[in-house]
C-alpha cells in the first residue's frame, strides 16, 4: 500500500501545473498556479519517504526470511 501511495504521490508531483491534468481540472488555472505549484515540492519529499520506507520495508521482510519462496519446477 504505502508503494502504491508513492507511487501516485511521484506522478502527481512532477511536471508543470499547467500540464497536470487532474490539478487543472479540479482547480483551474490560477489554482494550478497559486494552490498546486507550492504543493508539488512537498508531495515530491513525501512520496519519496514513502517510497524508501517500502523499499526499508521489504528487505527487512527479505532479510528475516519472510519473503515468499520460489518453487522450483
């Protein structure tokens, strides 16, 4: 869950205002500009936290042994 929640927060984070389909529609133009722009830095960083708190997550998980075995055919 948390990689999909980085992975939505990256892709709303990048690009310019203006270009974000969803920000354009749900806040027009000037809200794009005024509201979403300084947004994106912060949604960028929080994404990014996320994202390396799974990558953390799953070899720790890796490194106890609980990942899922391979089954040999």
């Amino acid at each position: 869950l948390l990689g999909y929640l980085g992975g939505f927060g990256a892709f709303l984070a990048i690009g310019c205002p203006v270009c974000n389909k969803a920000a354009l529609v749900l806040l027009g133009t000037s809200g794009a500009l005024n509201v979403w722009a300084p947004l994106q830095p912060v949604l960028g960083i929080a994404s990014l936290a996320l994202l390396a708190g799974t990558v953390v997550w799953r070899l720790r998980v890796r490194a106890r042994g609980g990942a899922c075995a391979v089954a040999a055919a």
